[in-house]
C-alpha cells in the first residue's frame, strides 16, 4: 500500500482533493508530487523508529488522533496552524530545515512542479500521512487506545507481532515499505 492508497482508505480523499485545489494544480500532478516526496517521509519515519524514546513519541503522536482532522476537515488544510503543525513533524522526520528543503527541491526537480509549490506542499503532505497512519492505525487496533503500532503492522503485514518478540525495528520498517 502506498501513501495515496492509505490516504484514500484513511478516508483523505478530499483532503488530497483540497491539497490539489490549495496548490493550484492537478490531481495527477498531486499524485506525482506524493509519490516523489513519499520516499524522504519513509526515511523519516524509518529514523524515529531506531530509538525507543523516538518511536515512543512517534506512537504518542499516532494515538492522539489529532493528526486524523486533516482528513475528517479538509478545510484547516489552509490553516496557518496546519501548516506549523506539519513544520513540527517535517522537524520530527528529518530534523533540519536544510533537509526539508533538498527533499523539496528534489521532488521539484523530479516532478517539474515549481519549488514554492512543492515546499507548501510537503508540510501539508506530513500532516496528511501522520492523519491516515494515525486513522489507520485506530481502525486496525480496535480502540483509540490500543496497541497502535501493532495495530498497524497487523493491519499490512496481515499477522501482526507473528514473531512473539514484540515490536522491533524491522517490524516497523516492514510497514513503512508497504506504506510509501
């Protein structure tokens, strides 16, 4: 599954939608532009799950559902808060500036869509992903306060924690392949 598929079964059609509409450009653009910048959120998600104290926030912020608005309101995509929000999780995923703006150029050079655009987009794009994981991750659980993480592996990996070791990296990476 894919970050489009995801966002489509999260419910954030509409969103991408609105994304597409904000941007000024095409829904087959949107999916390009998704689909460059996939991979650099992949990365980024694969780095907050090589240390316990950063896969623990990274479930904390799944659990919290807050993140799951920008699929259910698609109108607070043009939000000043939306935006710093998806800044703080861009910050989370790649930890510089600097590298948020070489994911942005390349993507702006691998689509041929305008940087600006693509730099507008990919804040917007991380509070999409972090909603439809979080979403998702509900729905495969159970309940809002369920084993979230495994929630997830079980829903893509079709087993779960088959293992009995618990929760380890390869697990999440597992489910960060199948996700972008």
């Amino acid at each position: 599954m894919n970050l489009m598929d995801l966002l489509e079964e999260a419910g954030g059609g509409n969103s991408v939608s609105t994304l597409s509409k904000q941007l000024g450009i095409g829904g087959a653009d949107t999916s390009n532009l998704m689909e460059a910048l996939a991979p650099a959120l992949m990365r980024g998600l694969q780095k907050q799950t090589e240390k316990p104290d950063t896969m623990e926030s990274l479930t904390k912020a799944l659990a919290s559902g807050h993140h799951q608005r920008y699929l259910d309101e698609p109108n607070v995509l043009a939000d000043d808060a939306t935006l710093a929000d998806g800044n703080n999780i861009l910050g989370h995923l790649f930890g510089s500036k600097d590298v948020s703006r070489n994911v942005a150029a390349q993507a702006a050079q691998s689509t041929g869509i305008d940087s600006s655009l693509v730099k507008k987009a990919l804040p917007i794009l991380a509070g999409l992903a972090m909603g439809a994981l979080s979403k998702k991750g509900q729905a495969d659980a159970g309940t809002p306060d369920g084993d979230l993480l495994g929630g997830l592996i079980g829903g893509f990996l079709g087993g779960g924690r088959d293992s009995g070791d618990g929760l380890d990296l390869d697990d999440v990476m597992n489910l960060a392949k199948k996700l972008f």
